[in-house]
C-alpha cells in the first residue's frame, strides 16, 4: 500500500526533528534540506514547514506535558526519537484544530512502529491518550 503524501511529510519532519536534535543544525537549514531533497506539493511543503516549526516553537511546552504523564520516567530517559514523536503529536492535537485526535494519535503510533522499538508504539500512545481525555488541563504548563 503506498504510503499517503500527510504521512510522508510527518516522516520528513520527524527525521528533520531528530537530525536538528543530534547535529544542532537551525530551523532553516533543516526546512531547506527538506524542500531540497523531497518532491512534495506545494501544499504538503507548507504543512512540513509549518509542523517543522510549531514543534521546534512548543518543545518545551512539549517536554513539560510529557513529564506530567509519563509517570515514573524522567523525560530525559525517554528515547530521543519517541520524545520527538510524542512532541509532535501533542503539538499538532495543541496547535493543529484541523487535525482529527485519533489522526493525530495514530500517526504518532505508526511513527514509532517504523522508527523505534516494539514497546515504544504502547508507551507513545498511553501518554497521548492521556492527553487528548483532558487536553485543556495542560494548556497553562
């Protein structure tokens, strides 16, 4: 089954994510690597940049509500790549309305099946599921 063009762009800005974490390369250059390496639409390249940036924005944010949830783990032991899935699940159900919850949430679980470990897929999504029963409780964190 070919992969949808929404999908491939959450990819994009998943691997874009990670590379901006490890070689500490700016927003800008990592978008640009993206508009030069990938053939997407018009449309699609708008959403990366956009993703891109609203996560590297709400990181923070973003970090602090997983704290809240993942009990009993400090964030900083969570594996980079599903913090940066986790990351850009919770921003996009924060700062994308368009986006439908379980969209959002299975995205996020797909994510981590292709790119992280087997139990990752059921960490990443109790701790979305958590979010998104009571997603305005995190809003001022």
């Amino acid at each position: 089954m070919e992969e949808s063009p929404r999908r491939r762009a959450r990819e994009l800005v998943l691997k874009r994510l990670y590379a901006a974490e490890v070689e500490e390369i700016d927003s800008e250059e990592a978008i640009e690597r993206i508009v030069d390496e990938e053939s997407l639409s018009e449309r699609n390249l708008e959403f990366v940049r956009q993703f891109f940036l609203l996560v590297r924005k709400h990181k923070d944010w973003a970090d602090r509500v997983m704290g809240e949830l993942a009990e009993h783990w400090k964030v900083e032991r969570i594996a980079l790549i599903d913090r940066i899935v986790m990351r850009m699940a919770l921003v996009e159900l924060r700062e994308m309305p368009d986006t439908p919850v379980k969209v959002a949430i299975n995205e996020a679980i797909e994510l981590a099946k292709k790119y992280s470990t087997g139990e990752s897929s059921s960490f990443i999504n109790g701790i979305l599921d958590r979010y998104a029963k009571n997603m305005t409780a995190y809003e001022g964190i």
